[in-house]
RNA sequence: GGCGGCGUAGCCAAGCGGUUAAGGCGAGGGACUGCAAAUCCCUUAUUCCCCGGUUCGAAUCCGGGCGCCGCCUCCA
C-alpha cells in the first residue's frame, strides 16, 4: 500500500515487515456529539483498516478519547453540570454514533483521564532532560531546544515567530512554546503533578497514548489537516524530542468537509450532528459519501450530494438483489467472463493500493455491474453479485441485504396471494384496480415489478 | 503576509508524460410494458480555469496569472 505522507509530501510506500501496522488516528473531544466534518477522518481510516486487514496485515488501531478539556470545561460551567460527568456522557454518545456510521469499534480507545500518571511521568522526563520548564505550576514545551520544529507542517521557526499574532503570554520564554502541563484555576479539575494540581495539554495526551499502546515509532498517525499545525508538530516535537527517534512513519491528513465551500465547523455553526444526517440518508449512504470523493480533497456537503450517494446505493443494492436470487449453481457463459473479473478484481486492489483511491475502487465495482447487467447471463450476474460484496467488505458497504429486509412467512404469503389476485385483474385488463393495488402496495414500501415472467415485489428499506 | 492544497461535462468525481479523458447522478432518444417501475441500448468534455514554456507527445512537468479553500488560536 502506498499512501501519501504529510510530512515527506511524498507517495510512500506502507512497509510492515512485522506483519502488523500500528495505527493512531486523533479522536474526539467529548464536549458535545460529533458533527458530520468529525466523521470524516473516522469513516475513512476505518475504511484504511480493513483494506489493511484485508490485504493480510494485523492493525492496532487506537484513537483517543479526550476527556479533559477547556471546552468540556467551560461546556460544564455553562450547563451546571460536572466536567467528569459531562465528558462521560459524549463519550457515551461519541461509540453510539460510531455504530451509527458503521464504523468498527478500535482497538484501543484510550481516555486521556486514565493516563495522567503516564504524562506527568512524560513531562517529568522532558524536563529532565532540559525540553521542558516550569513557570508557576503551568510547565511548558521548549520549543528551541527541537531541531526538527516545523518540519511537518512546512513552516520555519523564524517565521512563525515574525509571524506570531496571538497575543503572547509573557511567561513563556518563546512565543512558540506550547503547554504540556496548566496548574488548575479555581474550580476547575486537577490532577496531583510535581508542579501543583493541574491538567495535561492536548498535544501531551495523545504522544502519551499512542506510544504507551504501540510504541515508540508509530506506523500510521492520521487525523483531519487542521490538525497538522499545532497539534501534531507538538506532538512530534515532544516524543521525538524524549526518545530520539523518529515518532512516526507517515502522517496521514484528510481533508476538509466543507458546506459550500467553507469548512464545516462549530464555531461557524454550519454543521450536522452525525447522526442526524445518517438518520436522513442512511449508514451506507453517508459512507459512500465520503468514499467516493479522494480522502485528502476537500469534499463539499449538501443534502443534493447525500441524495446521490442514497440513490448510487440503492442501485447496487438492486443489482446485489437481482444477483442474489439466482440460483447458486448458475455459472457465466462466456468463459472470457471469467478473466474480465479477475482482471477488474486486480484493478480495484490496485486503486486502494495507490493511494488509497477509494473513488477509483467504487468506479470499478460500478463498472463491472454495468458489465453484469449488459451480459443478459444469469450466470454472470450471480457472479459479480458474489465479487461486488466480498470487494466491497473492507469498504463496509453492500454487506446488507438491500432491499428485502426478513418478512414473515405470512406476509410473504399474503402478498404473493396479492400479487396473484392483481395477476387476473390484468389479465381481465382491469388496469385500473390493477394500478391502484400497485400505488398503495408502493406506498406501503413493496414494490411491484412486472415483467415476462411475471410479477416479483421488492421490499424498499 | 507565510505555509499547504484545490480548479476536469449540467452536477459529483477518477486520472499524476502517450488511454477512445474512468465511474456515478441528471438530461434526451429508443427497447421492454396495458401504463409504470426496474433493467438494457444509444446520445451528453475534440478537451481538462487562463497565458506562456519544456517535450515527438501535456489534464498530467515548469513559469506566470485568475478564482476558491485550509492552517498559522488545544477545530476531525
């Protein structure tokens, strides 16, 4: 696998020789459910995961859960509530909504509040061995004392310091020095420290839970590009910085969900809960959503773009509920048939090998139904049926069964009587009553599809 | 201002030096049907934001514009 690494800004190739791939991708801050923007990077490096797997490797997967924060803070001072308490909520809700867009639970979800221990330990060490100071119980990140500051996200240190606009906080030596440890204000949470009751920084969380799960050098580190500048370039500064080599080996960054254009975010209020969108337009829909645009692009929300990934899904599931009832010793005709889906079972391997090019994947299987479909061969169909659903496994689509969810034997029996009775109608060329049972049927979610051999319904979910 | 990225049909979107420029949605025409739905067939980019350059050959590489976006604030 080749993916693209933020920090070379080069194509690399994904080397194991162990057999497993370490992965961390930066999780939620649990101050409120997530947005449909938050979802991006978990659908698609949920998706990374089992192509991985997949292809044959073992993944450890983890991702975070911070659970200390100002926002979850102040979220709890506003709301009367407890920060623990508040956090635990979100984090509650956070694994719900998970489930609700069909992403595998991780490895590891670690949260913060569990290592503390751990990062008061990390920070006792960077101290040690001169990185870090301490400036009234806050302690902060020497910045200077890292050669390699800057290198991830392009930026020099002189010119962060030209640049520096935020107004600078006088106890710090340098501008650019970042807070690995705050001493607690008054009523906030603390935890015990060598430097006074306080609360870890961000950065130090996640270099913390990341390396005490996986190790000291990471195979896979990922999370949304606006993380890349300061939060990972903090992060590599300090494990770097601590164990002398090198933190990870390729950075991933996706890109932006955007609502006409602009990034979709919280402080400029143009967002959608997760859940609500999956709510409206359905697991597979929203996944489809997101895999069908390159992973490091920005992707442009709409309800017009989700109504398209609904309607892209349902067509597979027909397909997949045309393929599914034809009998399993059905065999294709043409034997070239054969090597044309070996040959574009390659080719959707070799788009998810280059660069993880989940648009081009989805133009295969949608291609090879377009194939199935234009045979006319049962046999063929059948075929492809089998190869779009076990091609598609890793991406967590089409694993459902579409459009004919478990009726009851009754049911069925009764609208196979329905079906029959309007059979007669028709053939008494009572059109009208004929119509009529098929509008109401339709309304009622069965749909009826007439054809030379007769009538078949179909269930819409 | 600095750093990074994006601009391909009506819309979404692959493509990374030689392909007929994938695929999807939509639209139009046809087949099937009592009419529909589903499905099938055909059509829908002589051209990839613009201008130069490199090359036998460029959507792809280089230079310069234009437009949009992200980061530079503990934002996925």
């Amino acid at each position: 696998m080749r993916l693209y690494n933020t920090l070379t800004k080069k194509v690399e190739e994904l080397t194991s020789p162990t057999g497993t791939v370490r992965m961390y991708v930066c999780g939620p801050t649990v101050y409120d459910l997530i947005h449909i923007g938050n979802a991006r990077p978990f659908i698609v490096f949920d998706a990374l995961r089992r192509v991985l797997e997949a292809r044959g490797l073992r993944v450890v997967y983890v991702q975070n859960v911070t659970d200390v924060d100002d926002k979850i803070i102040r979220r709890a001072q506003e709301e009367g509530r407890d920060p623990a308490e508040l956090a635990l909520h979100y984090t509650q809700e956070y694994f719900a909504d998970l489930e609700r867009l069909g992403v595998r639970p991780p490895t590891y979800s670690p949260p913060a509040t569990v290592f503390i221990p751990k990062m008061v330990e990390l920070i006792q060490k960077l101290l040690d061995k001169g990185h870090a100071y301490v400036v009234d119980g806050d302690v902060y990140f020497s910045v200077r004392t890292y050669p390699g500051y800057g290198e991830l996200s392009g930026r020099s240190v002189e010119e962060e310091l030209a640049g520096a606009r935020v107004e600078v906080d006088e106890r710090k030596r340098d501008p650019l020095d970042f807070a690995l440890w705050k001493g607690a204000k008054p009523g906030e949470p603390w935890w015990p420290s060598p430097w006074g009751p306080g609360r870890p920084g961000w950065h130090t969380e996640c270099v913390v839970m990341s390396t005490y799960l996986l190790g000291e050098t990471l195979d896979i580190h990922a999370g949304g590009n606006d993380l890349v500048f300061p939060h990972h370039e903090n992060e590599r500064a300090q494990a770097e910085s601590l164990t002398g080599k090198t933190f990870v080996k390729i950075w991933l960054h996706n890109g932006m969900l955007t609502v006409r254009g602009e990034k979709m975010a919280k402080s400029l209020g143009n967002f959608y809960y997760a859940r609500d969108v999956v709510k409206l337009f359905g697991t597979e829909a929203v996944r489809y959503f997101y895999l069908s645009r390159h992973w490091r692009k920005p992707l442009d929300f709409s309800f017009e773009a989700l109504e398209e990934a609904k309607a892209a899904v349902g067509r597979v599931y027909n397909f997949l509920s045309e393929a599914g009832r034809i009998p399993p010793e059905a065999q294709a005709q043409d034997p070239g048939f054969r090597s044309f889906l070996s040959q574009a079972e390659r080719k959707f391997w070799a788009e998810l090998e280059d660069d993880f090019n989940t648009p081009g994947a989805l133009a295969v299987l949608q291609d090879v139904i377009g194939e199935a479909y234009k045979r006319a061969d049962p046999g063929a169909l059948r075929e492809v049926g089998e190869v779009v659903r076990r091609l598609a496994r890793p991406l967590g689509l089409f694993q459902g069964e579409g459009s004919s969810p478990e009726l009851g034997k009754l049911s069925e029996e009764l609208l196979d009587l329905i079906v029959d009775l309007r059979a007669q109608l028709r053939q008494e060329r009572n059109f009208a009553l004929a119509d009529k049972i098929r509008e109401k049927l339709s309304s009622l979610g069965v749909e009826l599809r007439d054809g030379p051999e007769g009538t078949r319904w179909i269930l819409r979910s």
